[in-house]
C-alpha cells in the first residue's frame, strides 16, 4: 500500500510567514500512529542586489506519548554580483537533537565567523560541512539550499521552492518511511521505502548499531507526477554493522538517483535537498526502527541516536561530545561559555 504523507509548510508561503510556521505550524498524519517526520525545505527569491534563502528542516519524534520538536531554519542574503554571503542567520530557536552542547550562540558564531564574505555555490559546498561548522542539522539544511540554486541556475524566476515531508510509522510487522516532496513549479514527487520484520530479521547492539541481519526485505516505491508507481526491493543479509550499513546505503542510493533522475538531475551534487540522499535516509531510517522498537525508553533512543553521530569513536558534531576534554579536542573553537 502506497501512503501519501502531507506537507508541512506549502509551496509559494511568503516569506514573512516561514519562520513561525515551521516553528509552530500544525502538522497532519496519514498513518494513524506516527513515530516521527522530518519536514524540510528551502525558499528562494531574487530581488534587485540580493537574493534571499531561507532553508529549513524540522525533526519531530514522538516518544513516550510525547512530541518532541526540534527546528532549524537559516536564513541566508546573497549579493547578486557575486554570490558572496552577506549575512547569515540561524533562528534562535534552534536547540539541535542532542541538548545544551547544540548549542545557537556557538553555532551562529561560526556561520557569522566562516561562511560571512565566502561564495554560496555548490562548488564551495565544503564550506558548510560538519567540518567547518559541527552540526549535521545545519550541514543538511545548507546543502539542501546549494542544491536547489544549482537546480534552478538558469531559470528567470524571481522566486522558486520546494517543500518536503517524510513521515514515518509502523503498520502491523512493517515500518514505513513515506515521502513527498512539492515544487513550486507544480512537481510532486511520491515515495515510501517498506522494511518488513525488522524486529525478526535484525539484532541490535547496545548502542543501537546492527549486530546481524538475516532476510531482511526492504522495498522502495516510487511515483513521479501521478505517474504509474515504480517498484523495487532488496533482501539483506549481514554479519556487521558495516556490512549493514554498505549494503543499505548502497540501496538507498539506487532510489535516490531514479527519483534524481525523474528531475533530469546530473551528478552527486545536484539533488541534496531531500531527505532521500542516502546518508540522510540511513539515519531516518536507524531512528525510526530504535523509536519503533524502544518508543517508550526515550534513554536508549536518544543514546542510540548520539551513536549514529559518532564515527570510530570520533564526534561528527557537537552535540555529541563525552566532555569538554573532546570538546577541545577536535572542535577547537568552542568554549564553555557558549553555552550559556
């Protein structure tokens, strides 16, 4: 069955009222028991010497009976003559995934202190890594919004976005991650991604990484416009946690290029902005199946997910440091004080 998710914020919303919908609007299921949605997006308009971007990802799991809400939208002004970042600014809102280390005064001062004066082009998408600027959610957004620039380079229009949800639930023995993503140029883009006994075919490990898998049957559905649903699967096996990993990413890539592919999209740098890129869509995809498995130990979610943000033992972004002895250690520019 093909469950068609609904958009947070819709295509053409003026710009003065993004920030507080994104922030605060209501959002509609289409499953009866959501475990948790990623809403993203990015909104462009070009006037006379500058053009503005605000882009944006809102991360919602509910665990415990509970909502928990977590936003990031940036707001970025660019000199039309050169593409140059004239000012950058991350909503006070943000409070990352991980707690007080995420924190908005560290992270704004490094997109003010490296990114203010630098040339937003894809070319220059290294700018706004976690290497540069610690925070996987800020990374995402900002490559969603060099993305869609590329997309739409040689277009006229004066104002253009995109508007994404991905929601994600369980129906019976199966989890379900459902997409849609809208264009403001009328293209809808359907997908869901199936994974079936997950419970029975996967054992996890303390810190929610894979131990083994057997039989795992994951299916990918696909509609470009209205179009005719197009369909594909894989069964895993695997003995490792990388093994794991290999064999899904390398899925996942396959299903982001077809969507890619529907756009008339080239290259890996051409389609960031959605939460089908594969390095995306493997940790929605880990969180939704510790949130359906362990959905009432908000302890063991929130560890299992900080492990996802960890890489042979190294932290990826801030939020994630032991101490502040790591803190020193690979994210040099931060002090204590940032976070208060």
């Amino acid at each position: 069955m093909f469950h068609k998710a609904n958009l947070l914020l819709a295509n053409c919303t003026p710009v003065f009222k993004i920030d507080s919908n994104i922030i605060k609007g209501l959002y509609k299921a289409c499953s009866k028991s959501p475990l948790a949605f990623r809403f993203r997006g990015t909104k462009v308009v070009k006037e006379d010497g500058q053009t503005t971007i605000i882009a944006w990802q809102r991360n919602v799991s509910i665990l415990q009976k509970m909502d928990v809400s977590l936003p990031t939208v940036i707001t970025i002004f660019l000199d039309n003559n050169n593409n140059n970042i004239k000012k950058i600014v991350l909503n006070p809102e943000f409070t990352g995934s991980q707690g007080i280390t995420c924190s908005h005064k560290y992270i704004q001062r490094l997109l003010d202190e490296k990114l203010t004066g630098q040339k937003f082009e894809i070319q220059n998408k290294n700018i706004v890594s976690t290497k540069n600027i610690h925070c996987l959610h800020t990374e995402e957004v900002l490559f969603g919004a060099l993305s869609l620039l590329q997309q739409y380079k040689d277009s006229k229009a004066k104002e253009y976005d995109e508007s994404e949800t991905t929601e994600i639930f369980k129906d019976n023995n199966i989890h379900y991650c459902t997409g849609l993503q809208c264009f403001s140029n009328g293209i809808e883009l359907h997908w869901q991604v199936a994974i079936k006994d997950f419970e029975k075919s996967v054992i996890l490990q303390q810190d929610g990484r894979v131990k083994s898998c057997s039989n795992l049957l994951v299916e990918f559905t696909f509609s470009y416009c209205g179009e005719d649903n197009q369909v594909s699967q894989i069964v895993i096996d695997a003995d490792t946690n990388q093994q794991f990993s290999t064999l899904l990413t390398k899925y996942f890539f396959k299903c982001w290029k077809q969507v890619r592919d529907s756009l008339e999209l080239k290259g890996m740098d051409s389609y960031y902005h959605t939460n089908l890129y594969p390095s995306s869509m493997m940790a929605l995809v880990l969180q939704t199946l510790g949130i359906g498995i362990f959905e009432n130990n908000y302890v063991y979610v929130h560890h299992m997910i900080s492990n996802l943000q960890r890489v042979n033992g190294r932290p990826l972004c801030i939020g994630v440091i032991k101490n502040f002895d790591e803190a020193s250690q690979y994210f040099p520019e931060f002090n204590p004080i940032d976070l208060y």
